[in-house]
C-alpha cells in the first residue's frame, strides 16, 4: 500500500511536468526548449498561466499520495525511509563475503542459488542464501547420525528403503513467509567431504532432484560441523551461538574447580543476540552433579565471559619425553625442590577428604545462596562443617560455619 501511495504520486507528479513541457512546446519552439531548464518552466507558467493551469494541477495532485506514502514509510520503517532520502539505493549493494570456501554452480527452483552459509550440525546439511531470519534460497538434507570424522554419501533414484529428506525452500520478494517442498526420494545425491581443522568439511557436493523442482547443484562445499568460530586459531566469543556459550562455560568450571574432567549438559534455551544471560547450568565435575547459577556478559573487547571470572589458566598434563612408560608430569615442569601449589586439582572433595593438608591457607567460600567468605580455613567441625576464620584487625576475629551442602565452590587462595 506504501509502495502503491509513493509510486502513483511520482506517476502524477512526471505526467504532469510532461503536459507542461508538451504545452509549452504548443507555445513556442523557444518556450519548448526552454522549459526544459527548470527556471524557464516557472517563467512559462507564471506568463501563461491559462495555459499551463491543468498541468501544474495534475502534477500538483500527485503531492498529496507522495506525502501520505512517506509519511505511513516513516512510521513503519524509519531505516528504509532514510536509505531513500540519502539515495543509498544509487550505490552498488554490498557483496556478502562467506567464510567458508563454497564453489558450487546450479540452481534452487530454477533460480540460481549461490549460498554462503553451510553447515552440518546434528546431522542436518543446511545451505542457506540471504541473511535475514528465512532465507532467500536454502536446501536442507537430513543425514542422520553419522560417525564424525569424513562423510560420504551416495543416493540413487531407484535404491529402496528410506533414503536422506530434502527440503528447499525460497522466499519470494512478495512473501511473508517462505515457500518448502520436502522430497522424501527419487533424487542424485554424491557427498565426499573430508575433514579439516578445526570444525570443517570440504569436499565434493552433486545434487539433482526431479525435474518438477528445477533443483540442481554441484561444485565444491564447504561446511560448519558446530556453531563455533575461530579468529587466530583461538575460539572467537564474540560470535553469538550456543555452541560459544557451551565452551565459555566449560572453560570456565574447569578453571574454578581446577580439572579436566566437566560434562556439561544441555544449556537451558536462550535469546541471541544478546548482551547479558543468566543461566541455571547442569555439569557433572569430578563425577559429581553440581547446579550453578552463572551471570554470562558480553562485551566487544573481550566477547562472552562469566561475570567475576578472575580464575588463572588451568595447567595441562604433558608427558615428559625423557619419562619412562609414558609416566605424566604438569606443564609447565616444576622444580621438584620447590614447594607443590596445592590450587593444582584443588576441590571441594579433595578438601573434605584431606583437611589437615590445607589447614590455616587463605580461602575463598561461595555458597549457594549466591553469597561469599574469604578466610583462613580452620579445619572440620565434629559434624563436617567448614569452618574459616578472618581476622578483623587487632584482636578482633570472625569465624564462619559452612554446611557442605551450602557450599557451591571453595577457592584455595595460597600454595
């Protein structure tokens, strides 16, 4: 209706000026060629307005759908409006650029069909045109469970028994809401992709559906087998997916209870993009099952993180290659005259099973509750409680009695 309003305006607005110039040339040569040039058009009306009266009504009229159509388009897209009034549509459009190495020739119900999002993730094969919400083009092949590593997969029209489902789907300009067609089979399919590090494959892609669909592709692919992206050979946590929030995670509750071994389940459902999460996350550490509230912030220079992360660098086990029968020792090598830093592998276990070893070292205590206590660690109650004491100044102590299923972390401050 906004594109209907603006267009038959200017329609009013260009007849009119053309009646005017075509009356003027009814004049005069020289009044003809003269309105050409917008001064001389307004001379010719204001000296033969008798003449030129309807055309400047017509061209008039067009002023007030014009009006009306700009007036609905700022009120309902402001952006677009602006991009008018700036004359940005002049300009090239910008060429998307994809960071993934995609050569593929064909077209997606028979139009041509180059996308530049691709992805094999939970065993669907997603190829994507456009960059809003639905895309422009996309063709989805549902694989299955495949072993990871390299995938090859070869389907003919006539091999029985259930065969891999594809989707396409376009959107067209007119549309709200894209258009799918499913093909259970019937169709060519030759998939030979390799792995490639970190989280990628490449290989060779053929498509052909039937020929009602006027679907076809092949070239080279490449796709995404997860939702990370890396930047320097380092997991980039500015890039905003589940997948990130996963690894920020994981990294983050192996370096607050000091060990390798954290499963992480399923995240609750999320919003992206966003600036700020909470999260109630569900990881097993250690084999124990541990609930945590983490307040997650995203931020440009250092992307997702968990809010107060001020844990160091978990060290990693190397093996010494002077070392006999594979024996391990912790990267980096420590000198074995030096005292040991008893933070390595330190947890709310090891403290419960060995107390005396830890007695009067500084600690920090989070409790469930969200709330914290920093202190000297006082040794076991007879019913198990935690006990740290802080000194206050002079003679002056606080003592605080932690029930071990209050506590949610314990951090081992010292050596």
């Amino acid at each position: 209706m906004v594109a209907l309003l603006i267009l038959g305006g200017l329609l009013l607005i260009v007849t009119g000026l053309v009646w005017l110039v075509m009356l003027a040339f009814g004049t005069s040569l020289l009044w003809g060629f003269g309105s050409l040039l917008p001064p001389v058009t307004l001379a010719y009306v204001l000296n033969h307005w008798r003449t030129a009266r309807k055309a400047v009504a017509l061209g008039a009229m067009g002023f007030i759908p014009l009006v009306v159509g700009l007036t609905m388009l700022a009120a309902q897209d402001p952006e677009r409006l602006q991009a008018i009034i700036s004359l940005r549509w002049l300009g090239d459009e910008p060429q998307a650029v994809s960071e993934l190495d995609i050569r593929l020739n064909g077209e997606l119900n028979g139009q041509r069909f180059s996308p530049l999002q691709a992805e094999l993730v939970d065993g669907i094969l997603s190829l994507r045109e456009g960059q809003d919400f639905y895309a422009r083009r996309e063709l989805t092949i549902r694989v299955g469970n495949l072993p990871k590593g390299a995938l090859r997969l070869d389907v003919l029209p006539q091999d029985p028994g259930p065969q891999p489902e594809v989707e396409i789907s376009w959107l067209l300009p007119e549309q709200e809401l894209p258009e799918a067609r499913r093909i259970p089979r019937g169709y060519t399919l030759h998939l030979d992709l390799q792995p490639v590090a970190p989280n990628r494959l490449a290989g060779d892609f053929h498509l052909v559906l039937p020929p009602k669909f006027a679907t076809t592709l092949t070239g080279h692919l490449e796709v995404f087998t997860d939702r990370l992206r890396y930047r320097d050979g380092r997991v980039d946590t500015a890039y905003d997916s589940r997948d990130t929030l996963a690894y920020v995670i994981r990294d983050y509750l192996q370096r607050r209870f000091a060990t390798h071994d954290v499963e992480l389940a399923q995240l609750p459902a999320v919003s992206l993009p966003s600036r700020e999460l909470d999260l109630d996350v569900e990881a097993r550490v250690d084999g124990q099952v541990r609930h945590l509230p983490l307040p997650l912030a995203k931020s440009e220079a250092r992307g997702w993180r968990v809010r107060h992360d001020s844990f160091p660098p978990l060290t990693t086990p190397s093996v010494s290659p002077e070392a006999p029968n594979g024996a391990r020792e912790l990267s980096p090598v420590a000198d074995t005259t030096g005292p040991v830093d008893r933070r390595v592998r330190f947890s709310l276990q090891r403290l419960l099973n060995t107390p005396s070893q830890y007695q009067e070292l500084g600690m920090r205590v989070y409790t469930v509750r969200g709330s914290t206590a920093e202190g000297r660690f006082a040794g076991l109650d007879r019913d198990g409680r935690i006990l740290i004491r802080r000194n206050l100044g002079g003679a002056g102590a606080a003592s605080f009695s932690f029930d071990v299923e209050e506590v949610s972390d314990v951090e081992l401050l010292e050596p």
